[in-house]
C-alpha cells in the first residue's frame, strides 16, 4: 500500500522534479529534431487533401532544405503534382528574426515572381498545413510551459505572445522523450475548444535520425485533413549554396530531386 | 482509503488514455529501419507527358459591327513532352487548336495562327559549371513589372491577351539562343534571335484598332514587314542582401508596327534599342519593384518623322502585399515620357489625334482566395488618368478536382470619346481604341 502511494507519488509529482532539462530546453530540441536534422536534407513530400465533403486531392513536391547561419534556412521546392503546377518551383530563405524571402517560377511564363512573407498561418498549397508546419514556427512566438511529463512525453503548453497574430489561443505539443519528435499538437481556440490536431503516425530513422515519415493534420474548422507522407527522405545530401537561386529555380536541379 | 486511492488512480489512467497519443509507428516495439523507394529504371523515366484540353468561349459585350459578335470559340489542346538527361534536356510543346472565329487563316508558326500553336521546341545543356545554354523555341521574360514590360522585350500575344486565353499565351515564345552565365560577382543572360521576334499585335484581324489615317475605328488588316535581321538582348543581375538589382540592353527592332513604309505603303518595325535597369527588394510587409527603361527609336532619332514613332523614358514603380489571409493587393504605378515632344507635334497631322507628352498608368491587382485555394477572385485594372481610358480584367476561377477547372471572366476596356481637331469623334487612346472588343469568356480546362 505504501509503495502503490509512493509510485503515484513520483508519477505526480516526481516526473517534473526528477526532469532536469527546461521547457525552453525541450522546446529548442524539438525544433531541432523537426526541422533541422543534418546540414541539409530532401524529402519527396506527398500530400492527400482530403475535404469536408471527402473530395481528395493530392499534391506531390520534392524539398531541398539547407540550414545556413544563425539558424537561417533555405528551402528549395519541386512541384510534380498536380498537373497544374507541374514543374513549378519555390524559394524561401526562412530567416529567425524578419520575414522570409520568396520566390514562385511559373514555367509557362518563364516568370520569376517575388512574394511577399505573408501570413505564416495560411494554407500551404490548399492543404491542412500551413507554411509554418511546413518549415517551422519561431519557438520565440510562444511562451512554453512544461505541464506534464510522463514515460513517453514531456507534455507543453504553448500561448502565443502576439494574439493576433494567431488563430489558436494556445496549442499543446506531446514530445517524445526519446527522440524529441513532436507526436501530436493540439490547437485550441479562444474558447478552448479542440479544433486542429497534428499527429505524427509513422516514424523511421534515416542516417540516424528519427524523422517523422507520416503525419496528419485534422482541422474542424476548415473540415477535414491531410494526410502526408515523406519519402526517399536523406539528410546530409551536400547541397551546394547556389540550388538555391535563381538559376535552379528556373532549371530544376534533377540530380538533387531524385 | 484504499477505495480513494484506486479511484485516483484509475482516473488518472484513464485520463492519459484518452489524452496521450500513441506512439506511432517506428517509434513502438517495432523496428525503425527506413527503407527507401526502390526505382526502377527505365529509359521512359527520363521522359514526362503532360497535357490539357482546354475549351473557351466568349461574347462581345456591346454591340458593333466590325468583328463577330463572338469573341471567343476555340478548343485547344496542349501536349509537351520533356526529356531529362544527364547531359541534356529537351522540351516539346504543341498546341493544337480548333478556332471558330478565326477559321480560315494559314498555318504559321512566327504569328500563331492557323490550327498549330508551337509553344516550345528546344534543348538546353551545362557546357560548364559557370553556363547553360537554351536553344531554340522558347518563352522567355524578365524584369519586374506585372503585366507591364520595360526591359522585357520578348514578343507578346496582346490577342489572346484581350480575348480571354490563358495568361500563359499572353506571352508569344521567342526563336532564340540563351545564354547564361553565373559568377558570385554578377550574372548574365545574353539572349540572341536570330531574326526578328515581333509580338503578336493588334492587326485588326480579330480585334479593331483606331486608325489614324482615316481617324476612326478600323478592322482593315495591318499586315506588317517583319525585319529580317537579327536581335540581342542582355540581363546582368545581381542580389545584394535581399535586394535583387538588374541592367539591361536590347539591340532590334521595336515588337509592335510602331511605323509606316511609304514606299511600300506597308506598316512596319523600326530600329529599337533600349537600356534599363530594375530593382525588387522587400520592403515593410510586401515587396516593392521598381523599374526603367530608355527606348532609342534610332530611325528617327530627333522625333521628327511623324511615319515612326519617337524614343521614351519608361518608369514603373510597384508594391504588392498580403493585405489580409489569402487576399492581395498590388498596386503599380507607369510612365511614359515621349521625347522630342515638340518635334512630334510639329510634325503631326494637326487635323488628327495627338498624344500626350507623358502618359501616365496606375494598375491594380486584387487576388483572394478561398475554399481552400480552390476559388481564385482575381481583378487586374489598368487606368491612365492622363488618356482617361482603362481596361479591367476581372477573373473567377475554380478547381473542381485536380483535373478540372472553370474559369469565367471578362476584358472590359473603356475610354472617353474625344472631338479630334478635324470635328470627328473618335475613341483613339491606348485602351479607349478596344472599347468595342470588351468581352465575357468562361472557359473550362481539363489537365492530364
């Protein structure tokens, strides 16, 4: 009886003292883990969008991502699929502080267009996920609280430092201990009803490092999902600097894509 | 106290049951090893087909006599195929088109008429680490303006522009040899055409113009003398932090039929050379584009000949931002300043229309979209406060699968009638000339 006393006593209370690390600690491992694995890495990126009324439709891109200094990133993508945007490519240079730079080529026109940053919570490519899941939200937006820890997961609590500049009133990360993947994210809105969750259903480790492989993203508000998955997916390719420019926007970089 | 204890226990139980997710797969008992997609390969990888079939049709929106009511009627199918290989890549685009208000016309590849539209026939290669090079049929752009060209002075197609085609044929392609060099210091795109590569102007054929020899609205054919010789052009360009700067040159011909042949009594394309320079840097929340230009029409290099037409500076200054979530706005404003002003009024016919000094252009974009980016609102308006004329382009798009798209909008061009020095009234500005070609379009689009 006693010992049954004091086992709930540590899965209460023990986790959170026994726990050295700090939630920002937590939170910079789990950026890593998610969007910074190796020096630079590709993925063939398929998507199924799956709407209110379960219309699908599907998008497949290749990704090449270089991280640079300062934790900046360049992101380098592909599009195959649909026919539509076939051979159409995109540019971010992702920077931590400051807007993102970005590029669209349109083949048909021979046209490299510059975008503007925009919102980072808009719909990337007409699916569930927006630009932010797809290469990072700055883990200085939010204030992070470490609100429960067990076996598997250190459990956080994020609420955004600018409101409105965000749809979500808060959002809760399950992080896997071991990996520091992010398994499942649940958004609540302002009136803390449930109503995005993301969830990492397939994990492989690839050049040693655990990389989530298939994921969804379920949102209530817009209806429906999308279900992605990532394949042929390597770290550490040796992506030289200039894939990133103009001359492999307009020229796809084949070697690298396949 | 045991009972306490065991409830507290099964509630927290069960409350991690139904809050902690699973792990998933990879990261339980079972193994982790990746494995990668295994490719066959076959020479048919190297090689992709992508095709569409699009059909259009469109009605004139006022009533006039000159051209057919129907502005628009056409099936077009488009088939590319492209092949990839490790030292050469090559590109085949073909339109095949069935036109029911242009029926009769011949086959030729250099307007685009006739039922074979070839969009790209071309291969491209890496002689060096520091090069590629492009040869043959090709659509080409630079500069930074949105629909409004400086220093791009690859041929357009302003018909299929007007009528409601696709944006993609609003640009014509080019027969060309390119080629780019890259350098840390600068890059360069040298661009040469073996022979003339006019735009696909507005001939009369299909979409009237104001004509200033009989001072009125005119659906007489321009049949113009294409040049013969040869074109170059150049882009050196280079970022600077997130500024990206850009000069340019182009040594032809004028693109349009900007002047007359008296001996052979012909339209026809003067001697143009022009230098720009661009710069597109963001700025605040949108990106800020900026752009020059000057056109030296060296055949008439003190404006006096009234039979061509005189050189201009052309200035363009643009900002586009994301106004609100999936809803932007860009806006541009456009200059043209005609040299040798008095020389052109001088020489003028002073019974007939004359320009401005300067013309000045404002555009307007607005673009939103919605159910999950498959409703696209898009408006494009151009408006010359100085010729008091405009064209508006408004567009509604819809992706009802992957495959199928609807497309309904219009091009509506509007002007003031003015009372010319000769007593006639007539429409004879930029835009206010196309009045009557102002149209509705729907169009659907099947890809494959």
């Amino acid at each position: 009886m006693k010992k049954m006393f004091l086992t709930l006593l540590i899965m209460v209370f023990g986790a959170g003292a026994a726990n050295a690390m700090s939630v920002e600690k937590i939170i910079e491992r789990a950026n890593e883990a998610s969007y910074y694995k190796g020096d630079d890495g590709r993925a063939k990126v398929k998507m199924k969008i799956v709407d209110s009324q379960d219309r699908e439709r599907e998008r497949q891109f290749t990704i090449l991502r270089k991280n640079t200094a300062n934790q900046s990133q360049r992101f380098y993508v592909y599009f195959e699929r649909p026919s539509d945007v076939k051979k159409m490519s995109f540019l971010v240079y992702k920077y931590v502080k400051g807007d993102d730079d970005r590029w669209m080529y349109l083949p048909s026109l021979d046209l490299v267009k510059r975008i503007s940053a925009g919102d980072q919570r808009t719909s990337f490519v007409g699916s569930h996920f927006y630009y932010e899941d797809v290469s990072g939200r700055n883990p200085n937006a939010d204030v992070h609280t470490l609100v429960d820890t067990d076996d598997t997961y250190y459990v956080v609590e994020s609420k955004p430092k600018d409101q409105k500049s965000v749809e979500f009133s808060k959002y809760k990360t399950w992080i896997h201990k071991l990996s520091f993947l992010p398994i499942r994210t649940v958004y609540y809105d302002s009136k803390g009803q449930e109503y995005r969750t993301y969830t990492a259903t397939k994990v492989e480790t690839v050049k040693g490092y655990p990389t989530v492989v298939a994921a969804e993203m379920k949102d209530d508000v817009i209806g429906g999902k999308t279900i992605l998955t990532y394949e042929n997916v390597s770290y550490d390719v040796g992506l030289p600097d200039d894939i990133f420019t103009e001359r492999y926007l307009k020229k796809a970089p084949t070697q690298y894509l396949k | 106290m045991k009972h306490i204890i065991f409830l507290f226990t099964f509630f927290m139980t069960s409350y991690a049951m139904a809050a902690v997710p699973a792990l998933p797969m990879g990261l339980d008992d079972s193994s982790s090893s990746f494995s990668s997609d295994s490719f066959e390969d076959s020479v048919w990888d190297n090689f992709e087909f992508d095709s569409f079939l699009d059909v259009r049709a469109g009605t004139r929106l006022y009533d006039q006599d000159l051209q057919s009511d129907t502005s628009l009627a056409e099936v077009r199918l488009q088939t590319g195929v492209s092949y990839e290989g490790d030292l050469l890549s090559a590109n085949l685009v073909a339109d095949f088109i069935y036109d029911d208000v242009d029926r009769d016309m011949d086959q030729n590849f250099q307007t685009g008429t006739g039922s074979i539209d070839l969009r790209e026939a071309n291969f491209s290669f890496t002689p060096f680490d520091f090069m590629d090079v492009k040869i043959g049929r090709q659509v080409l752009t630079w500069g930074v303006g949105d629909m409004v060209f400086i220093n791009d002075l690859f041929p357009k197609d302003w018909n299929a522009f007007f009528i409601g085609r696709d944006v993609e044929y609003l640009k014509a392609p080019s027969d060309a040899i390119k080629m780019s060099l890259f350098s840390s210091v600068a890059n360069l795109d040298l661009v040469y055409m073996p022979r003339h590569d006019a735009s696909r102007y507005i001939d009369g054929r299909r979409i009237s113009y104001y004509d200033a020899m009989t001072q009125s609205e005119s659906n007489t054919v321009v049949d113009a003398m294409r040049q013969t010789d040869d074109e170059f052009t150049l882009r050196l360009y280079q970022s600077v932090g997130s500024v990206e700067l850009a000069a340019y040159y182009f040594d032809g011909f004028w693109k349009e039929p900007e002047g007359f042949d008296i001996v052979a009594g012909k339209a026809m394309y003067p001697a143009l050379r022009v230098y720009g320079l661009s710069m597109r840097s963001p700025f605040g929340p949108g990106i800020l584009s900026s752009e020059f230009g000057y056109y030296d029409s060296l055949d008439d290099a003190h404006g006096t000949d009234p039979l061509i037409r005189n050189s201009e500076s052309r200035f363009l200054l643009g900002y586009e931002q994301e106004a609100a979530q999936n809803f932007t706005v860009g806006v541009q404003y456009y200059t043209e300043i005609m040299d040798h002003y008095t020389g052109y009024q001088l020489s003028s016919d002073p019974t007939g229309y004359i320009k401005d000094h300067v013309r000045e252009m404002w555009t307007l974009r607005l673009t939103y979209l919605a159910m999950n980016q498959n409703l696209i609102l898009s408006l494009f308006n151009y408006y010359s406060p100085t010729d008091k004329d405009g064209y508006i382009r408004p567009k509604v798009t819809y992706k009802q699968s992957d495959n199928l798209q609807f497309e309904v909008g219009g091009n509506i061009f509007f002007g003031e009638t003015q009372i010319l020095p000769s007593g006639t009234e007539a429409q004879p500005t930029f835009w206010g000339q196309f009045e009557n070609a102002s149209n509705a379009f729907v169009a659907v689009r099947y890809t494959f």
